[in-house]
C-alpha cells in the first residue's frame, strides 16, 4: 500500500503492465519526453524506451488507427488522447472500426486497444478542454467504457482494460488527477470490466454516478447524515458500457428513491439509460420519479470563472438535490 | 496469334521475353499471374450477372483493375505479408488465396463466408488464415490499420510488410494522410498503393485531385511511384521493389497505379449518367487481362486454344462455387447477436 495520486495510480497501472507483457505499449502526443501535459505517462520512457512510450505525429485518427492495425497483429497498445475532446477527429476509427472488427469479421479478428482520454472540467479549460465526451460513445455495441473515481479503481481498471480483448475507452477525470488520493495497493490486482461498486450503504435515497461528480455526492453524503439523518446509498457505475444492471436496480430497490448524477449535459446522457433501465425494470419498487442532475444543455463548458461555476456540478448542487428527493 | 500484336522483328522479341525473367519470374508464373487475372474477370462478370439475376443483393465490381491487383500479390511474400484490400480487389484476395467459393459464400451472405460469416457487403474482405485483414465501407481507414501492422513488424522484428490499397477519391481521406506521415516519420515497411481508376462513383479525376497523387509521398518523405497499372510486370517490379526497401528498413512506398474502371461503380450505378460509352470503349483497348494474353501469346508460351481451355476451366470452377454457396444454409437469425464481445471463456484467457 501506497498512498498515491489518481494520476500516480494511472501511471502505476501501465508501468505494472508493460513490465508484464512486452505487448503493451503507449502512444501519443507528448507522452514520450514531456511524460504527457498531464505528467500521467512521466518516467515511462526512462524505464521502457522511446518506441514503447511513442510520441506520435498530431494527428487523432492515426493514433487510433494505428493503434488498431498494431492491436490486429497482437500488439496491446495505449493509444493517449491528449483531452477528449480532440479525441473526435478519431471517432470513426473508434466507432466503425474498433468496436466492429469483431463483429465484421465474425469473430476472425479482434482489437484489443485502450484509448484513454482525460474528461471534465472545474480547471478554466473551456470549451476544449472540458468536455465529457462519454455519450458520443455510449450506445455503441462492441466498445467498452470505462470512467473511474477513484485511485484504487484507476489502477485496477486500466490494468483490466489492457488485458481486455476488446477495444476499451477509458475516461479518466482530469479534475480527479490531484484531487483524488489514497491507498493505492502497490501489487498485482484488476478491477473487473463491467462491475459497479457501492460506496457507501444507505437507506434513505440511492444516488447513482460515475466519475469526479462522485467526490461531490459522497461529500453532500455525509453532511446529510450527519446534517438530517438522511442516509444515502451511493453507487459507482465504475464500468459506463457494458452497465452492471442487476447493481443499478438492486441499489434503487434498497431506497425507492434514486437520484442520477453526471457531468455529461443530461440529454442523451448516461443518465437516460440508466433511467430507463430503471422504469423498464424496476418502476413499482419507485417511491419518486428518478431525478437526474447533469450539466446543461449547451455545447460545452464556458471559461469565464462565474460561467464554469454556474455549469460544474458542486457538493452544494448535489447536496440540495439529495434533499429535494429524500423530502419527495 | 492475336491480331492486335504487331509482328515483331527477333530484337524486340528477345526484349518481351526478357521482360519477365529479368524480374526473376518464370514462364509458369506469369500465366498463373494471368489465370488469376482471368479468374477474377470471370468471377466478376458472374457476380453481375447473379445480381441481375436476383440471386444476388449487390456487387462492386473490379473489372479493369484485376491486372495491378494480381501483379502486385505476386510481388508480396504471400506467406509473411499482411494485406489491407479495398472492395474493388477481387483479382488481389484470389491471388493471395482466398477461393472463388469462399468469395461466393460471401456474396451470397452465407453462414461459412470466412470474410465476414455473411454480416458485410460482399468485397469487404477478411481471413486471419490469408493474413487478409478485416475492412469496412467508410474508405480508406485502412491506411492506419496497415501502417499500425507494419508498427508491429518494426517493433517485433519481424520481416514482413503491410499492403494496403484504396481508390484515388479515397486519398483525399485524413485518414490516408495521417497513415502516410506516420509511416514516413517512423519509416515503417508498409506498401500504399492507390489503384486510380479514374472515377469516384461519378466524379472524375479532375474534380478529386489537382495534382499527382504519388507527387503527394514527397511532403511525407518517401519515394511516389506512378505506374501503369494494365502493365502488369510494371506493376510488378515497382512493387517488389518497395517490398525489398521496406524489408532493408527504408520505410514506405506510395504507388499510384494507372488504370480505369471499366464496369460501372456498382450494380446500383448507371454509369452513362456520367460517362460516354466511347470513353469506356477506348478503354477498353487498354485493358491489362488482354495485353496479358498477348504478351504470353506472343512468346509462345500460350495460345488461344490453351486460352479457351482456361475460360472453361475457370468458369466450371466459378459455376461449382456458385452452386455451393447458392445451396450453402444461411447464418441462424439469432446468431446475429454473437460477437460483440469476446466470449466469458476467451475473455478469461486473456486475463
């Protein structure tokens, strides 16, 4: 054990996995020398040379596309999107490629690539460099989705996602880097793909998320119980495609009351799905209509401080919308 | 003899035979390069004839580009090398191995159809066993998907290339640009050949591309080559060339072979929308199969009734596949739900 950094684990997982297969390697724009604008991929390069920690040229579509074509041959690559959001001149090597190489070729070939790209904002990166791209990706079959909260998840999720067969997306939470730190094991374990975790037993409502947004509701969580008495059952998704549906309607069942929390704007959002999962499932165990609470509907985060204040979700946000649905 | 060969005095005879030896191929090579090129013609023009037909949903046809096609298989090391056709390469996948059954069994969308199980569009080649890589219809994605193949090669240590081809509209993709700079920045051995056939589904040349298209290699570093591509030992030799460069560690080898598409785009085009029926006609001239066959007539070492014994052969065996695959079952409706994902058991081993 090792108190670590998000980003500290993020690192600790590839360099854990490149040591144990020869296969794995990274690429992308500045992750080589520099150790990424990030610092996430810092040192790798020392230890695992130039070709394995690979600068690329800037361009999205070849990191994705010759990440794919290595990951045909056998290779495990990490392809690093430097924000997500340019991650979308790579969408159609993402989207009609790698997640329907398996499929088209009737399970002849496979892709086995991990793209991770760093989401959110809070860090005055308007609209470029805050987007949470996630419901670009959401809804197509044959991707998998990653987008962890904490650093014990971090590690153990990207190392899953590397010995994956199947091409994974792995949204990392750039607010998250630094703000998030704790025990991190310093050995060998995963995190399984396509498993949600619960963070905290409650009885009273059940809140339902992903991400950094997660650090604000276990926040407002505990002020509530300690506040009101109200107790909050909180669900991490950890695992955005495929979705863990028998933890989301079990955690709904425990409160009858669920409050769904992403920084994703809300339409078409993670969110819906997990709604209507629920009302398809589980409507008469309800006690409340399931609330969502997201980002707005405009294009994407503003830079003004009071503007990126206004769109971030905060504690305070969260916390008032968990006492609005314990009141229903 | 065919009437369109000129007679030859012996000097220029010695020359044509000399044309394919020294490249180091033999007589029987280059009629088995034409047998394919034959083969593919003629499984072209069924696959047509079966979409008029009604037995058939659709095809996209390579008629006019076998002759590039074949020769640069010929030129790859058919047991090492990773290929990245495009749906046009009909005369490619059959010289690297893949039968006309098991093309049939595609076009037919049946359930042993080694290329996709009878999922794609027929021409969406794929066989790991062939080292055909899987493709898609958004054009020319393949161009990183070869250059990440030939990434591996490099990493690995391992001598073979990639080749890949696509149609001279598709080089306007981002996709072909951003696959040739990487290649050209890490000097990868991969093969990117265009096969210019001069229309776009119905934009010509002119209205796609301003310049040269193997003028375009200069800005990403490594040699352009352009070539006829209804010559067949042309096509050839600039592309074992640019296998030798890569295999020595000198990186890509754009090549833009020359020809036309004879047939329209595909069978729900009418191409005399767009074009003359005298343009197609001239072009006809040209045709690659044709100058083939002369060129082996005119070396003695074929003639028209060894000729018309391979249309037989070729077309019984084309026919057995079409009765296979007419008769072969289709996939189980509900297997279209399998692979998505590797299975629980694949899955574990991978962990």
């Amino acid at each position: 054990m090792a108190v670590m950094e998000y980003i500290d684990a993020i690192r600790l997982a590839m360099k854990e996995e490149m040591e144990r297969d020869e296969n794995v390697f990274i690429l992308g724009e500045d992750v080589g020398v520099k150790g990424g604008v990030f610092t996430t991929t810092k040192g790798l390069i020392d230890q695992f040379g130039e070709e394995r920690v690979m600068d690329t040229p800037l361009a999205e579509s070849a990191i994705a596309g010759v990440a794919i074509g290595a990951a045909m041959y056998g290779m495990k690559p990490i392809a690093e999107m430097q924000y997500s959001d340019f991650m979308l001149p790579a969408t159609n090597q993402i989207i009609s490629e790698a997640a329907k190489i398996r499929y088209r070729s009737n399970n002849d070939w496979n892709c086995p690539i991990v793209v991770r790209a760093p989401i959110g904002g809070g860090i005055f990166g308007g609209l470029y460099h805050s987007q949470c791209p996630e419901s670009i990706f959401f809804g197509t079959p044959g991707l998998k989705i990653v987008a962890p909260y904490s650093a014990y998840d971090a590690k153990g999720l990207l190392k899953a996602a590397i010995r994956d067969p199947d091409p994974v997306l792995f949204f990392e939470n750039k607010k998250c880097y630094k703000l998030i730190k704790e025990d991190v094991p310093l050995d060998d374990y995963i995190v399984p793909l396509g498993v949600a975790n619960v963070l905290r037993e409650g009885d009273d409502i059940t809140v339902i998320g992903y991400s950094m947004p997660l650090h604000f509701c276990m926040q407002a969580a505990e002020e509530l119980e300690k506040e009101m008495g109200i107790t909050a059952h909180v669900l991490d998704l950890r695992t955005l495609q495929p979705l863990d549906r028998d933890a989301i309607l079990a955690s709904v069942r425990k409160t009858g009351k669920v409050l769904i929390v992403h920084e994703d704007n809300k339409t078409g959002g993670i969110g819906a799905e997990v709604s209507a999962i629920i009302s398809e499932e589980c409507l008469y165990d309800l006690d409340a209509p399931i609330m969502r609470l997201c980002s707005p509907d405009v294009p994407a985060m503003p830079i003004s401080p009071p503007m990126e204040k206004f769109y971030m979700l905060t504690k305070d946000k969260v916390k008032e919308a968990m006492i609005h649905l314990a009141n229903y | 003899m065919n009437k369109e060969v000129p007679a030859m005095n012996d000097k220029e005879n010695t020359k044509l035979k000399n044309q394919h030896e020294q490249l180091g191929l033999s007589d029987g090579q280059v009629i088995d390069m034409y047998r394919y090129m034959l083969l593919a013609r003629k499984f072209d023009e069924r696959n047509l004839l079966l979409q008029r037909a009604g037995k058939i949903n659709f095809h996209v046809s390579g008629v006019g580009q076998e002759t590039a096609q074949v020769a640069a298989a010929f030129a790859l090391d058919r047991e090492k090398d990773y290929f990245l056709p495009y749906y046009r390469d009909y005369g490619f996948v059959l010289a690297v191995g893949m039968t006309p059954r098991e093309l049939m069994l595609s076009a037919f969308a049946k359930a042993e159809d080694p290329n996709s199980g009878g999922r794609q569009m027929p021409g969406h080649f794929g066989s790991k066993r062939l080292r055909i890589v899987t493709g898609s219809s958004p054009v020319t994605t393949q161009v990183p998907h070869a250059v990440g193949f030939a990434l591996a090669a490099k990493m690995k240590k391992q001598d073979f290339v990639s080749f890949v081809t696509f149609g001279e509209g598709s080089s306007n993709q981002g996709d072909f640009h951003e696959g040739c700079n990487f290649a050209g920045v890490h000097k990868l051995p991969v093969i990117i050949m265009c096969e210019n056939n001069q229309y776009a589904i119905s934009v010509p040349i002119h209205k796609q591309i301003s310049g040269k298209i193997s003028d375009r290699a200069l800005g990403y570093g490594f040699p352009g080559i352009q070539v006829d591509g209804n010559d067949a030992l042309e096509v050839y030799r600039v592309v074992k060339e640019a296998r030798e460069r890569a295999i020595r560690g000198e990186g890509p080898t754009l090549i833009e072979a020359m020809m036309y598409r004879l047939s329209p785009h595909s069978t729900s085009d009418n191409d005399l929308a767009y074009r003359t029926q005298e343009e197609v006609d001239e072009n006809w001239k040209k045709d690659g199969v044709a100058r083939m066959k002369s060129y082996l007539i005119s070396l003695g070492i074929w003639d028209e009734a060894k000729d018309a014994d391979l249309v037989v052969q070729l077309n019984m065996e084309i026919k057995e596949a079409t009765d296979y695959a007419d008769h072969a079952p289709f996939p189980k409706p509900e297997d279209t739900l399998l692979h998505v994902y590797a299975s629980a058991e694949e899955e574990k081993s991978w962990q």
